[in-house]
C-alpha cells in the first residue's frame, strides 16, 4: 500500500502522475506554487484549526491539487507530504532558488541597513532567490535584505556535524508538526539537522525508523539516532542525547539513561531501536 502522508491522491480525486497506480473518480496534474511566508503550516484539513501534520518553509515548492475554503490541498517537494496549505501562505512559482538560510535563523530587513525595519525572521534551511547586493547584504526575492553570511548556496551544506546542529536549536519551544527555528518536534529537529549537512531525511519518526542503517546499542556514537515508539532523539555522546520532546516542551538535552527510564516509566517502552544516519 501507497502511504498517504506520502501520496496525492484521494478517493475523488488523484495526480495525473498516479493514474493507473491507484484508484480515483478523477485525475489532474498538480499546478507548482510555493511558500510566501516564514513558515507555512500543512494541516489535516482545510482548517485552521486543523492538526498540523508538518511545516513548509519560506521558498518551499508546494505542488497544488485542490482548493477549499481557502486552503489549497497538494503536496510539499522537501519531503513529499501531502496535506492542506492556507492560500494566503503560498505565492505563485517564482525563480529556482540561489541559497538557503544557513543560520538557526536570521532577519531579512526593509532595507540594506540593520536599522530599518526587519520583514520577517527566516529560518535554517528557508530558499532564498538572491536578486542584488549592496554591501554585506543580499536581497531576496519576495523577503527583503539579508546578511549574506547567513545564506550558503543551493548544494553546498551549511554544516557538517548534524549533533552540533541539533544542539544549536537548545531550548526552542515544542511544537507538533513544527519545523521551524522558533518551534519543533522531534523528527522535525532530526530532518532539519540533518538536511543542514546536505542529507536528505523523511519526514515522522516511523519514516526514520525504516529509512535509516541500523547499528547495535553497543556501537552507537555521536549522531547517531535513538528510537522511541512515536519519538526520536540525536546522540550527543554515548550517553547522552538531544531532543525535542513533549517532557521539557523544548529542545533538551538530557542523560540518555535518564531519559530511557523516564519514558519507559510513562508507558512508552523501552528504545525500539538505533540508526545511523
């Protein structure tokens, strides 16, 4: 079975590009916008106040199906996850992207000058399409006037220990389906650490799980990856570990034994698993 978190299809309607792989009433080809905003949320339903399943950052393609009461129904090019978008947060397809955010996050400002007015905070790994220069500062397509230093060009990674990435994101709030530097959960941190050095990663706990090489307990090492049912934690060492995690409501740092015993004590169990990535 196709996984629906991963496939464009409903019942009533399906991308042209499945037809024939699985069933529906009718099938279109979806139209490509992308992410105006910081951070755009991708939801259950076309809800506001729906569950949201993940985040699209600012640049991110999002391939569009359906739309709904404001909201369109498509599916993200980062990772393939398919949900609900609000319209207002999506803009038409502009230039491919130059550069991404290579900082945990940083202000694109009204004007080539750290005194004017700041026009949004841009988070790692937010796509930037770089259009002039004046100085030390870049100016992006549809944002405002970066600090060039804290952009890398497209394909070349901004870090290469996805560990220290991890810890650079201490203390930030919880927040399910987040992906953002101001709010995350835990396979939004892994992903958004990971894809700092260059590496590619799905999107929820259990997509890890099988995605990643396992390693025994007895040979793990910094960056690798511990497993919960439902949750996931980096390796800063042998015996500890950092995580987004819904105990501290934050990015935390915390003893790996510590934490082995306290989530088995609420009834989660023990690790289900180690990964390398």
């Amino acid at each position: 079975m196709m996984d629906p978190r991963l496939t464009l299809a409903r019942p009533d309607l399906a991308d042209a590009a499945l037809q024939g792989v699985v069933a529906a009433e009718r099938y279109d080809a979806p139209k490509a916008w992308q992410v105006a905003v910081p951070a755009a949320a991708l939801r259950k339903a076309p809800d506001a106040d729906a569950e949201q399943w993940t985040q699209l950052l600012f640049g991110e393609r999002f391939s569009v199906l359906d739309v709904k009461d404001g909201f369109a129904w498509g599916q993200g090019a980062r990772d393939g996850y398919v949900g609900w978008v609000a319209q207002a947060d999506l803009a038409p397809l502009g230039e491919p992207a130059t550069h991404q955010v290579a900082v945990l996050r940083t202000y694109a400002f009204s004007e080539a000058n750290i005194k004017s007015r700041p026009e949004g905070l841009y988070s790692l790994g937010a796509l930037v399409t770089v259009e002039a220069r004046e100085g030390r500062f870049a100016r992006g397509a549809g944002t405002g006037w970066f600090i060039e230093a804290h952009l890398a060009p497209i394909g070349l990674a901004s870090a290469v220990d996805p560990a220290e990435v991890a810890q650079g994101f201490l203390g930030a709030p919880y927040q399910w389906g987040g992906r953002e530097s101001l709010g995350l959960d835990c396979s939004g941190l892994v992903q958004q650490a990971l894809a700092a050095t260059g590496q590619a990663v799905p999107r929820d706990t259990d997509m890890q799980f099988s995605f990643f090489q396992p390693i025994d307990e007895a040979d793990r090492r910094r960056g690798d990856l511990v497993f919960w049912k439902g949750h996931v934690a980096i390796l800063l060492d042998r015996d500890t570990i950092v995580h987004a995690n819904a105990h501290h409501m934050a990015v935390a740092i915390e003893p790996l034994a510590e934490a082995v015993a306290r989530i088995d004590a609420a009834g989660v169990g023990r690790p289900t698993g180690w990964r390398r990535p």
